[in-house]
C-alpha cells in the first residue's frame, strides 16, 4: 500500500522538533506536577503512588525523544551517504532498531495513562462494575499493542507499516485506547458531576465547588482524544503525518496527566487555605471571648395592664418611692 502526505525523512524531521517543543512543556508542568504534590506537605504524606506514575511518564517521554533524536542523526548524518535509498529509504524502514524501540514506549504510556484513569474512575465511583468494560478494553490496548510491536520488530526492511498484516493490529490498538480514553474519563467527569450536583443542593456555598476539575478532566480527555483521533486518521489515509503524530502523542499523554493533577492540588490547596482562614477566625474569637468574659445580666419584667374604667396605663409589680411626687402623666383623668 502506497503511502501518501509529507516524505518521511521530512516528517522525522518535523517529528523530532515538535515533539521537542511539547516535551519541553510537559517537563515545565512536571517541575509544577512535583511542586503540587509537595507543597506544604510531609515526606509521608505525599501520594507516593501518583509521584511514581509523574516520574514513570516523564521517564518514558525522556527516552522516546532521546530515541527520536538518535534516529534522526542517524538518518541525517550517519548514514546519510552509505544507506541503500538515502534518508528517505531509512527513514521508510520499520525494521530499524530506533524505530523499534520507539513504539515500546508508546505502549507502555499508553497503558500507564489509561490504567490510572481506569483507577480514578474505580476509586470515584467506589465500584467495580463501573470500570469492568474499560479494565477489558484496557486489556485490548495491551494484546493489540504487545502485538503490534511484535509484528514491526519481526518484518523486513521493505515492509511498510501500511500493509495488512501490521494495519489491522495497529488500527485495532488506536480505537481500543480512544475507547478506553473516552470511556473512563466520561465515567469519571460525570460521577464527580453528579456528586457535586447532589452537594449544591444543600450547600450555601459554592466555594468548595468540584466543577473546575470536572472541566480539567474533559479538557484533558479532549485534548488525548483529538491526537489519537488525528493519528487514526492519517493512518487509515496511509498518511506519513501518522509518523508525525504517533511520536506528539507521547508528550501530550504526560501533559493530559499533569494538568489534572496540578489542578486538583490548587482545588486542595485552596480548600486548605479556606479552612486556615477559618480557624484562625475561630481562635480570634475564642481569645476575644476570654478576654472579655460575659457577665450575667439583670432582666426586670414589667407587666402592662389596660383599666377600662380609667383608661389609664398603670405598671405592675412597681411602687413609687414615699415621699415623692408622680410625674402628671401618671395621674387619674
């Protein structure tokens, strides 16, 4: 099968500069990322298994552009002159050990992203049959994509990544990992609607509000979920831009990841700033009521009392001092 679009040896090109530029951003959001799960915290308090996840995808980020750098020096430079069809023969043959090695890493990020989705929708919804048909599609995303790599690591250097036998695993990998994607994060976002949908009705408030991670989780899925739509595309139109697209998937995987978590350490954050604010308050008041004790207080009831026949208003319980005269209004018509 032909391919069409961009050359490749253009496209590596292109590859390894915008994968660059957006790793470059996922390594500032990862500093935010560490910063967010430190801030103000204890050694033992912080979410160790979510610190490993942020280092586990920076790590594999860092070794697929470091791969994408290799193959393009090694297309470009090294054996620009000494490989048979020059550069763009090079770059067409998936049998390369650089480009081997890349698509491992894909899958392993893949599968990293989408199971810790799959585990914050378990952990939302407090169930286990919410997440039974994406934990099976997640399998999915792991047999089609092992497979997948397996079948590029055992075809020939005239072999393109368009031809049957490797576009039907790779095609099925794509749409188990949106499905996967689509799926959990749609769970996920309208469990925590609900939720807070049921919280407003009785809150007075709305300072504790959810909503702004709501909107980061489906920002975070769109975001995903257009790159693979995209590269889905390019590959079912045998489109070079799938090359493109595959290797900036990478690093906007890790930036989808580190959103939601610097977002939802600024929601913490501010909630614990809230009730800071708070105490304090309560402290200042507790103080002032110490300082300044209640002391009891003397109440004199008087009762009022209508005469008809003298259509005066007389008070109770109240006698006037001897000796002293009652002021005129207190005297008989």
């Amino acid at each position: 099968m032909a391919s069409r679009g961009i050359p490749v040896d253009t496209g590596a090109l292109m590859t390894a500069v915008l994968e660059g530029i957006l790793y470059g951003f996922s390594l500032l959001m990862f500093m935010g990322t560490v910063w967010s799960l430190t801030y103000r915290q204890h050694v033992q308090n912080i979410n160790r298994p979510i610190a490993v996840v942020a280092i586990l995808l920076l790590l594999l980020s860092t070794a697929h552009i470091v791969m994408s750098i290799i193959r393009v020096e090694d297309g470009l430079v090294k054996y620009c002159d000494t490989y048979p069809g020059g550069p763009v023969a090079f770059f067409a043959d998936v049998s390369q050990e650089t480009y081997v090695i890349k698509h491992p890493l894909y899958v392993l990020q893949t599968l990293l992203a989408d199971g810790v989705v799959i585990y914050r929708c378990h952990v939302v919804c407090q169930s286990v049959r919410v997440i039974i048909l994406p934990s099976m599609l997640w399998c999915s995303v792991a047999i089609t994509g092992i497979h997948a790599v397996y079948s590029v690591s055992q075809s020939g250097s005239t072999t393109s990544i368009f031809t049957q036998e490797l576009a039907t695993w790779v095609m099925a990998f794509f749409v188990s990992t949106i499905a996967t994607n689509v799926l959990s994060s749609g769970l996920l976002a309208y469990r925590i609607w609900a939720i807070e949908r049921n919280v407003a009705t009785i809150r007075a408030s709305t300072k504790g509000t959810m909503m702004p991670i709501v909107r980061v989780l489906v920002d975070a899925a769109v975001l995903y979920s257009v790159a693979l739509f995209i590269t889905l595309i390019c590959f079912l139109c045998s489109n070079n831009g799938e090359y493109v697209m595959v290797d900036m998937v990478m690093p906007i995987i890790s930036i989808a990841f580190y959103m939601v978590l610097i977002r939802i350490a600024i929601n913490r954050n501010r909630n614990r700033r809230c009730l800071s604010t708070v105490g304090t308050i309560a402290e200042t008041e507790q103080g002032d009521l110490q300082e300044y004790p209640m002391k009891p207080l003397q109440v004199h009831i008087s009762r009022f009392t209508r005469s008809d026949s003298t259509s005066a208003y007389e008070m109770g319980n109240e006698r006037q001092p001897s000796g002293r005269r009652s002021p005129p209004w207190a005297s008989e018509k």
